[in-house]
C-alpha cells in the first residue's frame, strides 16, 4: 500500500511578535525526521537551493493544497503544499515521522532541542497504557536528538505520525506535543476534532485527516490539517526540490498551450492550457518543454538546470510575464 502525507492547509492567525526587518511576515519552514521502509528522512520543507528556505506567512493568511498560489517562499516562487512522506508500507511495516513547524531567526528563545524533549516526555506520561500511542513516544523520542533547528529559532508546533499496515489496514497515531516550554514562555499544539468544519467534512469523504491548533512561542499561533491519504495503484511520489525560476512573455489576451515531447511517438503532446492569473504544474523530460502563446509559433524553453523534472507555471494577471518555477526529484 502506498501512503502519502502532506500539509492539506495551514492558516496563520497570528504571526510571531518580533522587531526589525521582517516584523510583519513569518518565515516558516518545516522540518521532518523520519523512520520508514525505504529508509531515514531527514528535511527541511520547502526543499530548496537554499539551505534556509521558509514559507512566507502573514496575519490572516490561509494557504491551502488547492491553491498553489498560497505557498510561497522567499523567491516568491509557489513551492506548492508541504509534502511530509510518500512511500510504500506493506503488511506488518510502520513508519515513524516526526515534524516540527519553525519561524526561523528569532533570537530571544533557549534551546528548541530541550522544549522538545520536555514535551515528549509529558505527552509519554499523558498516553497511558495504550500500545501504539506508546509506539508513537518511542518513535519520537529517537528523533528529537537530531533536530537541525537553529536554537536562536521558534517553534510554532510540533507533532509525530506513528502509521502501522496491520493486515492491509493502516493504522495512524497522532501525538501532538501539547507542552512546549521555553523559559518563562510556553507554547502548546493541540488536536482539533470537534470544531474544524473543513477537516470533519474531508474525514466524512474518507479521508484521514487530523486538525492541530498550533500556539507557538512566544506568542504566534497557527492552524493546521495534515491528510494521510491510502492509495493501492501507482507509485510513491518522489520529493521536489526547488532549483530556479525561468522567465518568458506571453500577451495576456491569448491561451498559453503548453507541450511535451513524447518520447515514444516523437510528437509533442498537449499538456494542459493557461489563461491569465492561472497556474498549471507538468512533468518534464530532458529539462525542456514547448509552449504556444495564442496562435503564434512553436516555443522552446531549454530549463538552466539539466535536472528538471517538474515545473509548475504561474502567468501574471496583468502583465505579460510567464514564470516557470522549475523542480528536481529527490529522495525522501
């Protein structure tokens, strides 16, 4: 069975309080440890040239998985919702993962690494007895050693995933660090499941949802719906890692047609057509893909970067500017 987890929305209510440069924005990024299968998983999200990549969020901002518009990162290039995991989890395997949601250069707040295991150890007394939320305390505790968060940081929120295939059924255990202290500041995240209307309607759909609360210190606050999605066709999605924006001009008036080349038939094959303001993600080979604007002639973009696998094109409301937001595959 192949299970897939990605970020299906996260809402900024409040961003963190800070001064200077970049007081009104939050640069979040994520980080993901993992034990699965396939191997270890070790990540900052987004995945990015930069070494330091975040998400831009300010007050009030929804960002969601049906619109890419919404996840943007400090090139302004639209990274799309946070994948955590895809993979495949076969009968009597299990996956342990283990994220935590920062806003990077806060410099007030003691060390991330020992809030975290503070929390852990509460949330190992709060579970009880239970086996596989026991499992999904273990699980955490190997990770929280290996954290790369810079201590200067803040934590928004931070969460496990335990899944166990128990005879073709996936078992998913969601351990929320509840306590999260920082010297005299104490931040909390929280299950939701009696007042989040849109993840109630996802799990109605059949969908495995989970809605956290996030208060992060020293005072930001966040909400979030993680999906676990089941599938048993197809393969597991590679990663994509952000490597350059590519640049081209199309008149706002006219349809942008965008083609590849199918390697197959040698002919070029229709991939999809972008109106003004719209936003289209294809898969690419040999780092090249064709493109008409309205009627004119045949286009070729010829992607810098030799490993471009992915592309998600965003065309300007107004202007007639053309970004192509250009992507690798990579290893969980």
């Amino acid at each position: 069975m192949i299970v897939d987890i990605f970020f299906r929305e996260l809402i900024c209510d409040r961003i963190t309080p800070e001064s200077g440069i970049g007081s009104m924005r939050d640069e979040v990024y994520i980080e993901v440890y993992g034990s699965t299968p396939s191997g270890n998983i070790s990540a900052r999200l987004p995945r990015s040239r930069y070494r330091e990549d975040y998400y831009t969020f300010y007050n009030n901002q929804v960002s969601k998985s049906s619109n890419q518009k919404s996840w943007v990162n400090q090139d302004g290039a639209l990274m799309g919702e946070p994948w955590i995991w895809s993979g495949n989890l076969n009968n009597h395997q299990k996956a342990d993962l283990f994220v935590v949601i920062g806003e990077q250069d806060n410099k007030e707040l003691a060390s991330a690494t020992n809030a975290l295991k503070s929390a852990i150890e509460q949330a190992n007394r709060d579970v009880g007895n239970n086996p596989l939320a026991k499992a999904a305390v273990a699980g955490a505790q190997q990770f929280v050693g290996r954290l790369d968060a810079d201590p200067r940081d803040d934590i928004i929120g931070a969460f496990h995933i335990h899944l166990k295939n128990e005879n073709g059924k996936i078992r998913v255990v969601w351990l929320p660090l509840k306590k999260l202290d920082f010297r005299n500041v104490q931040g909390q995240t929280t299950l939701r499941n009696t007042n989040d209307h849109y993840a109630t309607a996802l799990a109605q759909s059949g969908n495995i949802v989970q809605s956290f609360t996030f208060n992060g210190a020293p005072g930001g606050r966040y909400r979030g719906i993680v999906q676990v999605k089941i599938r048993n066709q197809g393969q597991p999605r590679k990663a994509h890692k952000y490597l350059i924006t590519e640049f081209d001009a199309c008149s706002p008036r006219n349809q942008l047609s965008i083609y590849n080349l199918d390697f197959r038939t040698i002919r070029l094959k229709l991939v999809g057509r972008v109106g003004r303001g719209g936003v289209k993600a294809f898969d690419v080979s040999h780092s090249n893909w064709y493109w008409k604007c309205g009627n004119s002639g045949l286009e070729i973009t010829r992607g810098a970067n030799s490993a471009i696998r992915h592309v998600r094109v965003h065309r300007h409301n107004s202007t007639g500017q053309i970004r192509w937001y250009c992507f690798n595959d990579e290893n969980w």
